[in-house]
C-alpha cells in the first residue's frame, strides 16, 4: 500500500467542499451523505483538452497529472494531484477544459456538476470563500512553478520538488519524510523541464551524500537542512558538499 494513501473518512472532514456533503452540521459528529464517486484505473483520463467544462472533481484517493499538448504533438505536464485536490477549475476560463488529467494510479473522485456548485456557492459563504481559496491557491502555485523554471538551476528545482511534495502529504496528515513517488521519473523530468538522466543523477547524488535515500519509488528525506539548502546556491549538491569538505580539512590542518 503506499504511504500516500489516506482513508476517505479523513479526507472528506478535511475536504475544501465538505460543507456540501455535511451540511452544516458538526462534520466531526456526523457522517457525509452519500455522495457518488468513481473508480478510475492507472493511465485511464477523467477529462481531455476541449471537453465541455460540465462538472469540478476532488480527487478522493490515488494521484493523477493534467498536461498540455503542444502544436508539435509532444505533452507538456503542468501539475500533479493528490488527495483532496480540486480538479477542473480551468474549464470556467471558456465553457471547457484547456488540459487533460490522466491517472498515474488506481484512483477515485467525487464529481460535482456545475449547477450542483452554482446552488451551494450561491447558498454558502463558507463554500464560496474555499472555492476562491483553492483558486487563488492554484494561481500561486503556478507562479512558483514558473518561478522555479525561469531562476533556478535543474539540482535547484529537484530539491523544490521534493519538499513541495513532502509539504503536500504534511498539509494532508501524511508522513512528510518518507513517501511514494506515484509519477515515474520521466513524468518528473517533463514536468521540471529537465533529461531524464539529469533527474536520475540528481536523485543518485542527494542519495550518495545522504541528504535522502531513494528505493525504487520510496522517497525518504534524511536532512531537510541540507536539502533546503540547494535552493540557496546555484551550484549542483555534490560540488557544495565537497567544497565544505575542503573547508573542514582546511580549517584542520589551520588548528594543527
């Protein structure tokens, strides 16, 4: 089982459209209404680019990543989901949807159509509030991202990955140290702009120097220090990590 996995009785309580299903009555007390949710299997797509913009999901388990197709035909991935997230709100921009989501493993979704949506925003200012929060949310993690491509160097964008995930499973009650990869390293290259031999000898390096420990898909992070810090230099962490050898033995042989 991965360790990303979290029970659906937890998630929806921390649902940003719980208010839907529990109404307002007291979501620790009481148990959701039903609501319908599908099944989708790994690689299967839940929406494609220039579908009619009809319903909003939220991801109740497994994770899953939106793309974009460029006009040479190659794919372009622009986010990754995980439990909890809101997926679809770039179909309000036109009447439909300008990415595709496809699921990088055995996943589920509660759909809510838009009329559905229309009435609760209209009827609650708590759920029109977290509408606009995940919004806003989405639009500043997309800054960042473009932040990321245009100034930081590839060793830069692989630590900001890294704690931008374990940040992620934290905000969800998940372990923040050790977690599963559910997108290949391909998928991770795409998404960060990079080779994919950049982002195996990237993971290899911070593996050697013990900052984490990478088996298959299990990420473990051994020094968050140290990984914080290669998004302060422009160097790539091997080079840091010698340099600051050189410096002990220098300071050494000065003691000596």
């Amino acid at each position: 089982m991965s360790l990303n996995t979290i029970q659906p009785s937890v998630l929806c309580h921390h649902c940003v459209m719980s208010g839907m299903c529990f109404g307002q009555t007291d979501k620790k007390q009481a148990e959701p209404r039903l609501r319908s949710h599908k099944v989708f299997q790994k690689s299967n797509v839940l929406f494609s680019a220039g579908q009619t913009f009809e319903a909003i999901y939220i991801l109740r388990s497994g994770s899953a990543k939106s793309s974009i197709t460029a006009n040479s035909g190659s794919e372009q991935i622009s986010s990754f989901y995980f439990p909890g997230d809101l997926i679809g709100l770039d179909g309000f921009d036109n009447g439909e949807h300008a990415q595709s989501i496809r699921f990088l493993e055995t996943s589920s979704v509660c759909r809510i159509g838009l009329g559905e949506l229309d009435k609760a925003m209209a009827n609650s200012t708590s759920i029109r509030h977290k509408m606009l929060q995940s919004m806003s949310h989405a639009l500043n993690d997309e800054d960042r991202f473009l932040l990321s491509l245009n100034h930081m160097n590839s060793a830069q964008r692989l630590g900001s990955f890294l704690l931008n995930l374990s940040s992620r499973f934290e905000d969800r009650g998940l372990s923040g140290n050790v977690f599963d990869l559910s997108m290949t390293r391909v998928d991770i290259a795409n998404y960060l702009g990079m080779a994919i031999e950049t982002v195996s000898r990237l993971l290899t390096q911070l593996h050697n120097e013990k900052v984490i420990e990478v088996e298959k898909r299990r990420v473990s992070i051994l020094d968050r220090d140290k990984l914080q810090q290669c998004l302060l230099l422009e160097r790539e962490p091997h080079m840091l990590f010698a340099e600051k050898v050189r410096q002990s033995n220098s300071i050494q042989v000065e003691v000596a």
